[in-house]
C-alpha cells in the first residue's frame, strides 16, 4: 500500500541545488535508512516528505497520518499513553528537570501514543542510554506503518531497515536490504566502476597509440628517388598514395572510434577529514581529575551524594548510565570548575 509519493522534486539553496529526484514511492511496511554524507540533504529530503518544507518544484502525496522523531522541536507531556510512558521510563516527571535522554525518551513515547501510519525520525538515538536504544529498537520493529529513518547508529540501522536510500550530489539511489546489504552493493559498484574506468584508460591509450603509429608509418614513407625513371617513379607514387591512402581511412576509423568510445568516470574516494587539534602543555601530575565528596541534587531527586572518583593521567575513561543518572550533570561541574573537584595544571 502506497503511503508517499514524490515526483519531480526540486530543491534549491539560493543558486545550489540540493535535491532533485524524479520519483519516490514509499510503501507500507518498508523501513527505510536514509544515508549520505553531512550537508548532502538528508534531513531536507525527510522535511519535503514529511511537508514540513515544501519543494521549490514538483509535488509530495501522503496516504496516511504521519509523526516525527526529530531533536529540534519543543516538547510536552500532553496525550502520552501512559503505558508507553511507563515503557519508556516516563513517570510523570516535569519536563525542565528532564536530562537529554529523558526528553528524547518523552518525544518517542508521544509518538508512538498515536495511531498514525506513517514515522520519520532524524537521529532518534541521540541522548539515549543502552537500554532507551533497545526500547526504541524493538518499538521501531513492531511498528505497523512506514518508517522513514536517519542515524548514524549503524546496528541500527542494520537492525530496523529493509532498505536504504542513499542521498549523494542530489539524486536518490536506493538499495534494498540493511546498512551492511548496501555498504557491500556500494563496494561492488565502486569496484565495477574502477575495473570499467581501468579498461577506458586501457583503451583509449591502445587507440592513441595506433593512431601515433600510423601518423608516423605515412610520414616515414620514402619519396620517389631521383634516378627512377619516369614509369617507375609514377609506379611508387601510385603505390605509396594507396599505402598513404588506406593510413589515412585506418587514422580516420581510430579517430572515430575514440570519439564514439563511453567515457569512464574515475571513482571518487571521499577525503578524510583533517582535524587540527591545540596542542595542550602537558599534564605530570599522576591524578588529573579528582572528586572529593561530590553531591548534586535537584529538588528531592538525588543524582550522586558524597561521591569520590580520581582519573589518572593518560586514562581513557568512558561515563556510563541510564538517562537522567546525571553523565552530562557531572561534566558540566567537572568543566565549571564546582567545588570539591581538583583539575591538574598544565605548564
């Protein structure tokens, strides 16, 4: 069953164009990963098709209610069922004392209390725990409808799609199966691609080639000599014209079969991005970050009370937890400068 069509779409950005696609279907059912490089059109395209933008050119049709996961819009606690609420970890919390995780937790939980046919979520994992991600994860697979989806979660992705639309220099190409599917269609294609353009090369070098060749065979053709006599000489003439002459066709057919030959675009590998990071003095204190005693609070809710840590130097430490423990809480104290917590000193 149809539920989105997009014909002719056109999207432009002042004078550059960033979307332009002939025709989309999208079927009941179908789990799409949309997939492309940052800036290449992804949450535009997801906005067009949601008609939360509308196209500078061509049309979009919903068959079907639709809702969005997305991490820009304000948020409330207003018709959540409370089953799903309570699935989701949502008890009846006041939203300015949410964490991230929460709030993201609380939009899903909205839009999965109602009935609609169709979901587009832009990053809906951003902010989860391990355990928020799974809740997702299985509502997601469960969901009787369409589903529209970008994230850089790549299990994810492979988890939840059954097919993947690809956004690169404005067209749309689509791949069916999961992430991994796709990634290993796009390794096919990239080899056909470079094998195509190896034999162009290959080609295109033997006909140029051929035709030096035969430029140089005609040049290297010796006129008639001097002491030839007169019926000899228009013998080699007519000889060497005809030899000259069938060069001539063979360069002409060279030369025509170069410019009939298919031109073979070069793969293009994507630059990886160079990160230029401020050196820092450096660190020889054995301890570079200490709590002593650390407590947070916000009301009667409790993050941490009378906590200890130490991170020694040259640790890579990761902070985990479920959402609304206080992870972000206590980097923002420890960044802050807050009592009770000793940073070491760079020369």
């Amino acid at each position: 069953m149809l539920k989105i069509e997009a014909v002719n779409i056109k999207k432009y950005y002042s004078d550059r164009l960033i979307l332009d696609i002939e025709n989309l279907k999208i079927y009941k059912n179908e789990r799409i990963g949309i997939v492309g490089l940052n800036g290449s059109g992804k949450t535009t395209l997801m906005n067009i098709l949601s008609k939360r933008t509308q196209p500078d050119e061509g049309f979009v049709k919903q068959y079907g209610k639709y809702d969005y996961i997305t991490q820009l819009d304000a948020i409330d606690d207003s018709h959540i069922d409370p089953k799903i609420a309570s699935e989701f970890g949502i008890r009846n919390k006041d939203v300015k004392h949410l964490s991230g995780g929460e709030k993201t937790r609380l939009k899903i939980a909205k839009c999965f209390s109602k009935n609609n046919e169709i979901l587009f979520a832009d990053e809906p994992t951003n902010n989860l725990d391990m355990k928020g991600i799974k809740i997702l994860e299985e509502r997601l697979k469960t969901f009787n409808g369409a589903i529209l989806l970008i994230s850089h979660d790549r299990q994810l992705l492979n988890n939840i799609c059954n097919k993947i639309i690809e956004v690169h220099d404005g067209k749309i190409k689509e791949y069916n199966g999961n992430y991994d599917d796709y990634k290993y269609q796009k390794k096919m294609e990239k080899e056909r691609k470079q094998f195509e353009y190896n034999q162009y090369i290959i080609e295109k070098k033997k006909i140029k080639n051929a035709i030096v060749d035969r430029n140089q065979r005609s040049a290297n053709m010796k006129k008639t000599p001097t002491r030839m006599g007169i019926s000899e000489a228009r013998l080699h003439k007519r000889s060497t014209s005809a030899r000259q002459a069938k060069l001539y066709q063979a360069t002409n057919a060279l030369h025509t079969r170069l410019e009939k030959l298919e031109k073979k675009e070069k793969p293009k590998s994507i630059m990886k991005a160079q990160i230029d990071i401020p050196a820092i003095g450096e660190l020889h204190s054995k301890i570079v970050i200490s709590g002593d005693g650390i407590s947070k609070a916000y009301g009667d809710r409790v993050l941490f009370k009378k906590v200890d840590f130490q991170i020694y130097n040259g640790e890579k430490v990761a902070l985990i937890g479920d959402n609304g423990t206080g992870k972000t809480t206590l980097i923002r104290m420890i960044l802050d400068g807050m009592d009770n917590i000793k940073l070491a000193n760079t020369d």
